[in-house]
C-alpha cells in the first residue's frame, strides 16, 4: 500500500509543518509532495524523507520567498503532482494542498488546518493590510483572488472526507465548502519535552510566535510598554525590525531558539502570552505541558483548550488595555493555579494521542472507500 502525505509550504517549522511531521511519524513509508521545500527554513526536520517540490522548486532562491507574485499558478502547481500509484493520499492543508487530483479508486483525506482564510473570513482584512482594498494594483489581486476562491470551492469537493483541527475549524469547513469533519486536535510532543513542571512563579512572560501581523504580537509589545514588566519573545517574522523599534527595554527579543532551549524558557516564565486568533495553536498546548498557564485572547482556537480561571485567563478585546487587565486577574490569582493539573490538561494534546486517532481514522475510512468501489485489497 502506498501512502502521499501533501501540504502547502514546506519553507518554515510552525504549527502545519509539527503536524506534518506526526503525520509522517503516523505513516512512517509516506512519501511528501509540497508546492516549495526548504531544508534550512524547516530547521532539517524532515531530512531523509522522500519530498517532492511542485515545478516552482525549480525557481531562483530569492523568487521562491515572493510566493504572493505567484498566487495566480499555485493551484495549477498543486494539481501538477501525479498520485496514479497511490492508495492513499493525505493532504495537510491551509491553503491548496486539498485541490489534489486523484483517481476515484484513490482514497484522499485532508486535515484541514483551515479553509484559505485570504479567500474567505479574512478576505477583507488582508486587503486592508496589504494596502489592496483600492487603487489599480488592488483591483488586480482582488480579480486573482476571485478566481482563486472559485477554484478552491471546486477543489474543496476532491478529498473523500476532511479531518478538522478544531470545532472552530470544522465550523469553517461546514460554512465554506459544506462539508462535515472529524476534529482531530494537532499534536504536542509531550514525551520528547523535557519540561520542568514547576511550582515557582518565574520573573517574566514570554510569547512564542512567528512574528507576522495577524499575529499581534504588536499588542503584546504595546501592553507591556505599559506595564514596565518583564516580557521574553521567541520567534522571527516579518515584524522583527519594526516590534524592536517600538518595544522598550524590559521587552527582550531572543529569535529562533532549539525547541530545548524553547522548553527552559516556558519552564522559567511566569505564563505564556497568546495575543492573536489562531485556528487552533499550539505553542499553549506546550506552555500547558509545562504547567503555565496562558493568557489569551477570547476567540478561535484557544477557547478549546484554554480553561478560563484554571489553565488560564482570557482577554475580551484585543487593546493593551484589555491584556493587561487579564495579566493583572491573573497575578492576583496566581496561587490558586495548579501546576499538576495544567501538565495533565495537555495530555489529551499529545502526539501519541494524536497519530492514534489518525490512523485509526485513515484506515477506518481507507476500508469503507475499498467496499465503496469493490477493491478486493489488503492492508498492511
């Protein structure tokens, strides 16, 4: 039986390429295919593996990190990848990786980390980040992602059944594409984290995130100015230049770290800040794993994996006002949270959680689609 694992951009380590890689721990004989590949952007996390890029990984070095100059031909990349020989295909998806073609007979299950969000709920608010809501070169990109929307409502119908991230996801996939999911939450590696449950407060907060603006690690940076308290960010983006220029000398930017020196970092700290709407996250699934709590803010992911008063404290409005409201509740309260229990909600986050749930769901469903089409097949 032959097995392809397909994501959308294999070009950093963040929260698509962890699961990607409990994916492939999942299916350990799958074989990858991805729209661009680079070594060092996914830290060699996936070497060894057999990757197939699209033909843009035929492109120079500096044009592959202009992807958006390349919007308009990402879904016939996509649709280039020939899965002919495979029983089944795996796609991991925030954006393209579900437009696959595959032959009736092959079975094709997409996790979907969430419907392309530029396309859909946050349509107008990338034209208006990306100075696009008017003017010439805006009415051009509003025309690519016009036709990029239809293309993805077509596509959303080519996998046989999709796994969802989260409730929020699922919600998602049902308004956009009409379709049902099974949630499956993305995966922590609890085993390989050597973290140090600590009952000791530590001196300073932290923030683990690229540093992008849907991000609003710009917020967090804004609110503490304020505060004057200690504040520690992990991360690179785009942002980098511009949140050190703004931040103040008790805000210390410490870059990409190892995930060792990532977990001493979570084991010291006070709590994690989550600023920003995420699908899912999972950076306060690790902060949990080391028994801190999380301050996020009140909507998306978090609201399913953030206990309010017990693993953490929300915060309604995403203004530095609101945050540091939630950051001093928080300090108010801190005795009363417990280190043991916060380890133990993480628990039903983790990777061996996870690839169980997978593949008992892959190959579930891989029979049901033998019987669907009267394939007389053995699974090994």
């Amino acid at each position: 039986m032959r097995i392809a694992i397909v994501c959308d951009f294999l070009t950093k380590f963040g929260g698509a390429q962890r699961v990607l890689l409990a994916l492939t721990k999942a299916f350990p004989e799958a074989d990858i295919f991805c729209l661009l590949y680079d070594e060092n952007g996914t830290k060699k996390m996936f070497l060894g593996k057999s990757i197939t890029e699209s033909p843009l990984g035929h492109l120079p070095g500096f044009l592959k990190k202009q992807t958006k100059f390349f919007l308009a031909r990402l879904p016939k990349m996509i649709e280039s990848f020939d899965f002919s020989d495979y029983d089944i295909v795996i796609s991991s998806s925030d954006s393209y990786a579900h437009g696959v073609i595959t032959k009736p007979q092959t079975f094709h299950v997409c996790y979907c980390h969430t419907p392309m969000r530029y396309v859909w709920d946050w349509h107008h608010e990338y034209l208006r980040e990306n100075n696009l809501a008017k003017g010439i070169r805006g009415r051009i990109v509003r025309g690519i992602l016009h036709k990029i929307r239809i293309w993805d409502k077509i596509a959303s119908d080519r996998p046989d059944c999709y796994i969802a991230n989260s409730n929020n996801v699922k919600q998602r996939i049902k308004k956009y594409y009409q379709r049902d999911a099974k949630i499956i939450y993305p995966p922590v590696d609890l085993e390989q984290s050597e973290f140090d449950v600590s009952e000791d407060c530590g001196e300073y907060y932290i923030i683990i995130s690229r540093l992008e603006p849907y991000k609003r690690i710009s917020l967090a940076v804004s609110a503490f100015n304020e505060n004057g308290k200690k504040l520690k960010i992990i991360g690179e983006g785009s942002e980098l230049s511009k949140l050190k220029e703004k931040a103040k000398d008790n805000i210390e930017f410490l870059g990409w770290q190892s995930d060792e020196k990532m977990h001493t970092y979570l084991s010291n700290s006070k709590a994690l800040i989550f600023p920003g709407e995420e699908d899912f996250g999972i950076t306060p699934i690790e902060a949990f794993a080391a028994g801190k709590p999380v301050i996020a803010f009140k909507k998306g992911g978090t609201l399913e994996s953030v206990i309010d008063g017990k693993t953490g404290v929300f915060f309604e409005e995403q203004t530095s006002k609101s945050l540091n409201q939630a950051i001093e509740r928080m300090e108010n309260g801190y005795k009363l949270y417990n280190r043991q229990f916060i380890r133990e909600h993480a628990e039903k986050f983790s990777e061996k959680h996870f690839i169980g749930e997978v593949q008992s769901f892959v190959m579930t469903q891989y029979q049901l689609h033998l019987k669907e089409y009267n394939i007389d097949q053995k699974i090994n």
